[in-house]
C-alpha cells in the first residue's frame, strides 16, 4: 500500500497526491491500463496545501479558469532538462496550447521535441502541470503519461480543439 497525503474525487475518478516539505511530489491520475494500487491516506505538517489543491481541484473540474501555480512543487527527483521542460509547461494558460517543438524552442532546444515528449511522459504533476496542453505539430493529441482518454477529456473541459 502506497502512502498519499490528499485525495481528490475528480469526475473521472480518484487523484490521489504526496506532498512533501517543499510542495506538491506526485499526483497520481487513474489510468484504465494500469489500475492504481490501494493507497494509504494520512495526514502532514503542510496539509494546507493539498486543502488549497482540492478546492482548485474542484473549480477547475467545474469548468472554472484556474491558475496552479500557487502550489508549491518539489521536483527533486526531475533532471534539470526535465526541470525546465516541466517548468514551461507550466505556464500555459488555460486552454492554449503549444507543440512539442514550439515547448523545445521556449527552453532553448530547438529540435529537441522528443526529449520534450520524453520529460512530459516522466512529469509527476499532471494537471497541475499542464502537459496536456503539449500537442503534436499537426495539434493531434501526441501522448499523455495517464492515458489519451485524460489528455482528450481535459482539452474538451478547456474549450480546446484537437485533431484525433
């Protein structure tokens, strides 16, 4: 049973997180491939925060224009490249999208789309960390870590258009 320091009910079901002492770790999305494993809910000295994710949460799963990036993230365990990949994708806005090449020329890689690709896949705070606002050149829907049925659902709660 793995440890998890918030939970949120999204309309897709269960989100579940860990925080550490320096912010938000890990969010963990459901992912009909591969199903989660039981997760053991408890309590911590920043327990703040993950009150402040969930009512964000639940804002922008009802649609509201949100802005996560008042939640403290701790990415220590990211390289530095995945670091400023993350880093940039975090600061899409809401229902604006970039390609993958576009994401590489913003930190200074052009050419560089896969890694992108790569770093997003390995991102621990999807949503949060709006990876799924990265699509492919031709703005199809390129990969998602939790699975395109996430990716597609999001982009349609944000207005955004697509290409299958």
């Amino acid at each position: 049973m793995d440890a998890a320091d918030f939970r949120f009910d999204s309309p897709w079901g269960p989100i579940y997180g860990y925080f550490s002492a320096l912010g938000l770790q890990t969010l963990c999305l459901p992912d009909p491939r591969r199903p989660l494993a039981p997760y053991m809910l408890h309590s911590r000295h920043n327990r703040v925060w993950g009150k402040r994710l969930e009512a964000l949460f639940a804002d922008y799963f009802a649609g509201v224009i949100v802005d996560f990036r008042e939640v403290p993230l701790d990415w220590a365990g990211g390289t530095p490249f995945q670091r400023a990949v993350w880093t940039a994708a975090r600061d899409l806005p809401w229902g604006r999208t970039v390609s993958y090449g576009e994401l590489a020329r913003r930190i200074g890689t052009p050419g560089a789309a896969r890694a992108v690709g790569a770093a997003l896949g390995a991102n621990p705070t999807a949503v949060v960390v709006p990876c799924h606002r990265v699509l492919a050149a031709n703005a199809a829907l390129g990969g998602f870590s939790c699975g395109l049925d996430w990716k597609r659902r999001l982009l349609t709660l944000e207005g955004v258009p697509f290409k299958e």
